[in-house]
C-alpha cells in the first residue's frame, strides 16, 4: 500500500470521528500554542535588544559611573558611591583633547518626568533629558520632521527642545510641532524636531519624551546629579579599531583620575557585546526554563494520543482482521495507525501555531514585538507529528501483531 492510500486512510478515519478527533487535539494545540508563543516572545526579546544595540551603532561604547555588578546588593552600591566620582564634562573635554582612535564622544543627562502644557492640553509624566548635538549623529537619530540641536544653541542654553512623535502628535494634532511653544514647569520651550515613531516595548512608550541640549536642560533642571547624571556615548573610527578605541577611553580616564595599576576602575565602559552577554548570562537558563514548561504540555497531547490510538485498535480490531485476511502486511496496518497518530498530531500542531500567530500580533500590538521565524514554524509542526508517530508507535504495533482469525471473532 502506497504513501498516499495509507494517508487517505488515516484521513478518513480522522473524520469519521470528528469530535473525538478535536478532543484528542486540544492538548497538542495547546501544547504548540504555549510553546510557540513564549519562544515568539523570547525571539522578539532578543531581537529587540539587538536592534536596541544596533540602534546605538556596533562600534559604540558608553562611559557610566557605576557598574552592574554595583548594582547587585546595597553594600556594593553604597562602596561604589564612595569610591566612583560622578562623570563630568571637564572628563569629557579631557578624552576629546587626547583621543586618537575614538572617532566621536558625546555627553547625555539621565532625565526626570515632568507635565507639559500647550495651552490648556496637558501631557502628564513625560520624560526630559539633556543631550549634545553629536549624540544625534552617534544614535543615528531619525527626524520626522525638522531638525535636532546644533552647537550653537547648546554653546547658548537656547531653550529649544526635541521631541518624540506620541508628544507631537497628543500637543499639536492640527497642525506641524516644529515651532510651536511647549511649556515645562512654567519655562517655554521652541519645538526644533520631532524623532521618528519607535513604538513601545513591554508595553512601556518609546515616543514620548523631550530632548533639550544638555546646557540647556543643566541650567533649568538643576545641575547633573541624582537622576540627572551624566553619561558619555563614543564611537570607534572603525569596527576593527573599536577594541582599541575602548581601551583607550579606559586609559584616559585612568590617567585622568590618577589611578594606579593595581586599583579597580572607579568608573563603567559599557560595550553591545557586554549588553549581549549580560542578558545571555541572566536569562539564558530562564528561557530554558521558561521553554521546558509548555513543552510539558506537549508531553500531555503525546499521552492523550497514545490513549485515543489505543481506544482505537480496541474499537477496530475487526477491521483490522478483515484487512489482514485480504492480504494486508503487518507493515500496513502499522503504517496506517502511524500515519493516523502522526497526522492527527501534525494537524493540531498547524492549529496551535496558527492560534500563537494570532496571539503574537494581540502581544505585539500592546506590549513586545514578537517573532516566530519561518524555521520555528516548521520545526513546531514537524515536531508535533513526530511526537505522534512516538505516541501511536505503541498502538500501530499492537495493532499490526493482531492475530487475523482472533481480529475477525471480535464484536
């Protein structure tokens, strides 16, 4: 019996059972379902961190007080609170006046929430930080419209201001932002640009923030300390020099702060490469843990498959005799239970995605990109017709062993 009889056979005694076929079903559709939704979020988590790392620019670095490990408990961070000194812009003048290898460096504010008002809309909690006008270039900022800062208007404090799309689109949706007036704590402020849309991630906005130049917003907001520190973004003047380029940003500004060779850094270079190892190193047994628990779901479907393949033979064991008094093989009647079991479970497992699909793009649209890659797809489907034919290999077998005259004296 060929391939294609043997699949229209099991296709024809899929249906002739149609509602005990969807109840066998739901476990494995369930089992796909779980599993291709938590690894969609699992892909749109790394794939956003590295678009996040992309973002900034491979051959980008960035210079912070402290460290990760300085936040791992609250006598390590209180130490490193004694021991790093905040970074400041004589720091960032004195790596711009010796460095060789580092194409660019630029500084930016860590920001503070505030209100803005344009006429009586109000806009409440909207983040407002500082930066200079090469971190423009250093962030490949995109504009939507206008422009970002220029040097001259963060040499002069101008009170101009940049500013994500949800901020434009909320405080001006008649008309155009760029040169409109927008109030922060009683100080106007003229709209100079506003970003591209980003979207949000873990439901959280990525477009709603304002910008000002980073002298501008030390001169309003009071200084660079507290959630207002500063922070130093560099660039290589190449890929191949970026090692270099980070060493020697860490040199300086060893030699800046005068230490000697056997203390510890009293500052943070953080690298894409860092960030990269750094969520490996944190969740990479999480997501295998994560991964194991709907996979267990699986396991279920496979059990109550087994359980319905048996019921099955049990429920056909006449059919069975007659076929092998026809002249059926054993290989037959163990292709034909196989096939059964393994289309059986290859249907539900193309449900099952199909519902994670439709899950993903709910997930997508109000909390993290997801990401089922094409090769998920098939893998999930041929899985689950895999861990059919394990479950119906039981069955098939007993099946294909049934004596013919013993099958046919069956009721």
């Amino acid at each position: 019996m060929n391939f294609s009889e043997t699949l229209k056979l099991a296709l024809l005694a899929i249906w002739a059972h149609k509602l005990r076929s969807f109840l066998t079903l739901i476990g494995m559709i369930i089992g796909v379902m779980a599993f291709m939704v938590v690894f969609s979020l699992l892909q749109g988590f790394n794939a956003y961190i590295d678009e996040k790392v992309a973002g900034i620019g491979s051959n980008s670095f960035t210079i912070m007080r402290f460290n990760f490990i300085d936040y791992s408990n609250t006598d390590k961070l209180a130490e490193a609170q004694r021991r790093n000194k905040e970074l400041t812009f004589e720091d960032i003048d004195y790596l711009r006046s010796r460095m060789q290898v580092i194409e660019k460096m630029g500084a930016k504010a860590g920001g503070n929430q505030r209100d803005i008002k344009v006429g009586t809309v109000i806009m409440e909690n909207v983040k407002i930080d500082g930066a200079e006008p090469v971190i423009g270039v250093i962030e490949n900022i995109n504009t939507r419209d206008g422009r970002y800062f220029t040097d001259a208007e963060n040499n002069n404090s101008v009170r101009v201001a940049f500013i994500g799309a949800d901020v434009a689109d909320k405080l001006f949706p008649r008309g155009d932002a760029v040169g409109q007036e927008i109030d922060i704590s009683g100080i106007p402020y003229r709209v100079i640009g506003v970003q591209v849309a980003k979207g949000t991630i873990f439901g959280m906005p990525q477009d709603s923030f304002v910008q000002l130049p980073i002298k501008t917003f030390g001169a309003n907001f009071g200084g660079f300390r507290g959630s207002r520190f500063l922070y130093f973004i560099g660039t290589a003047k190449s890929d191949n020099l970026f090692k270099d380029a980070v060493e020697e940003a860490r040199t300086l500004m060893r030699i800046r702060r005068k230490l000697t060779v056997d203390e510890q850094d009293t500052f943070a270079i953080f690298t894409p490469d860092a960030i990269a190892g750094l969520r490996d190193s944190l969740f990479g047994t999480t997501f295998i843990v994560i991964l194991a628990v709907p996979a267990i779901a699986l396991l279920v479907g496979a059990i109550v498959i087994m359980n319905i393949m048996l019921v099955s033979v049990t429920e056909r064991t006449k059919e069975i005799g007659i076929r092998k008094s026809l002249g059926a093989r054993q290989s037959d009647i163990l292709k034909q239970f196989l096939y059964e079991a393994a289309t059986l479970s290859a249907i539900g497992g193309l449900i099952g995605l199909i519902l994670a699909e439709l899950i993903g793009v709910i997930i997508s649209s109000l909390f993290i990109p997801t990401k089922i890659p094409w090769y998920a797809a098939l893998v999930s489907i041929g899985v689950s017709a895999v861990v059919g034919v394990l479950a119906g290999l039981f069955p098939a077998w007993k099946a294909a062993r049934l004596d013919p005259i013993e099958a046919l004296r069956a009721e």
